[in-house]
C-alpha cells in the first residue's frame, strides 16, 4: 500500500459511515499524514450509518468528505450491468 501511495498528488479515500469505517479511515489517513500525500474523503453510503464518526476523524486529519454517494439499490444494480453511465447520473 505504501509504495503505491508514495508517487501519488493525491488519495481518496472511500469509506462508510460505520464504526470499522471509521477505524479503517483513521489509519489510511494517519498513514498518508505520515507520508505527505494530501486525502479527501469519499463517504460511500453515505445516508446510512453515523456520518458524524466520519466527519469527526475528518476534522481530526483536516481533510474534507468532499463526494458523498447515497445507498441505492439503483446504484447497486448499475454497477453490478457496469453500467458507468447510469452510475454516473445516481451519484
């Protein structure tokens, strides 16, 4: 993981509003901190769960939820036909 982050300007990282979410995305985000690569934060389901969890390790780490995808079974569907487009208009 290290050594794919390392040529990188900038991560996303995807995550969900759920306690395991929360813990995985304190350590990517303590990991690109220690390794200087800038991170925005992608908020997967983001209408189910405790966004809170989220935004408070956000502000901890100074870096923004900046796309936030809503559960949809829509979604869900499309991507599973890869159907870029649809999942496109559902975002």
């Amino acid at each position: 993981v290290i050594q794919a982050l390392l040529g990188c300007d900038k991560a996303y990282a995807v995550t969900e509003p759920t306690p395991l979410g929360a813990h995985d995305l304190s350590l990517i985000l303590q990991l690109l901190e220690k390794i200087k690569v800038p991170a925005e934060i992608v908020l997967n389901k983001a209408d189910v769960g405790k966004r809170e969890l989220i935004e408070k390790i956000g502000k901890k780490f100074k870096t923004d939820i900046s796309i936030e995808i809503p559960y949809s079974e829509e979604l869900v569907k499309a991507y599973c036909e890869k159907d870029l487009e649809s999942m496109v208009d559902l975002i």
